[in-house]
C-alpha cells in the first residue's frame, strides 16, 4: 500500500501544476483542464482549512479541560 500524501503537500502541487497549465493555455478560460485542476486545488484547500481548525478546536478544548 503506497503512502498517502499530506494535504499540504497535495496543495502545493496542485498549485504549482494549475500554474504552469495557466502559463502553457492560451485560453485559460475556456480550458477543462485547468478548471478541474482549479476544482481539485480548492477541494484540497478547503480540506486543510478544516483540519486546521478541527486541531485549533482539539488544543483549545485540552487547555480548558487541565
């Protein structure tokens, strides 16, 4: 079984692919591959904003508890 990926590790590489699919297209508008790129990036992003806040609200609750 192969090693999953950190989230950040998977945004960093997304970004970096829709950038240089941004540099390569002509039209960047009109481009499927960059949309579902784009799609992919913000679905990754939107994972790590909530495992962020998921363990801000985990370290808060420990402080409270001791």
């Amino acid at each position: 079984m192969a090693k999953r990926r950190s989230l950040q590790e998977d945004a960093k590489s997304l970004k970096a692919k829709v950038t240089k699919s941004l540099a390569d297209s002509d039209n960047p508008e009109g481009d499927s591959t960059i949309r579902s790129l784009r799609k992919r990036l913000r679905r990754v992003q939107r994972k790590v904003r909530t495992a962020k806040q998921r363990e801000e609200h985990r370290k808060s609750k420990i402080v409270a508890e001791a």
